[in-house]
C-alpha cells in the first residue's frame, strides 16, 4: 500500500513538474520523458522512447558550441558516476 501511494506521487511528480527529466539507460536509449522535456526538446514522449538521446532528440554541445555526444557526454559521465544530471 505504502508502495503504490509513493508510486503515484512519484508519477504526479514527474508529470507536473515545471523541469525537463528525461530518464536515459546505459545505451542512452530513452526511457521516459516528461511533459517539460516534451516541450524543450520538441519531441513527444510516445516518439521518443527507445530511441537514443544523442543527436536524435538532443544534442549536448559546449558553451562554445561544440557538440558533446560522442566526446564527453554528461549524460554518459552521470551513469558512470552513478549519479543524476
């Protein structure tokens, strides 16, 4: 019971919040993406799912705007420490 209320509060969160989460596994395929990541990265969730993050539905880049996808991804350097981003 506990598991399922913190389950749906997870799910209203995620769905409600303001923020871009885009839930990513080790192959930087999609898992999940919220209405906020919908609306920054113009795609749509249903779309999305499965296909790899880089270069198909965002493209990390520098502040001097070199693309970071196949050189140091944050999103890849987050999963190897373990850690969000």
């Amino acid at each position: 019971m506990v598991f399922e209320i913190e389950r749906e509060r997870l799910k209203e969160l995620f769905e409600h919040t303001s923020d871009g989460v885009m839930v990513i596994d080790r192959a930087l395929r999609i898992v999940a993406l919220n209405p906020a990541a919908e609306r920054l990265t113009v795609s749509t969730a249903s779309g999305s799912v499965g296909v790899r993050v880089c270069s198909e539905v965002a493209v990390c880049q520098s502040a001097e705007g070199f693309d970071l996808c196949e050189t140091a991804c944050p999103g890849v350097a987050a999963l190897e420490r373990g850690e969000p981003h």
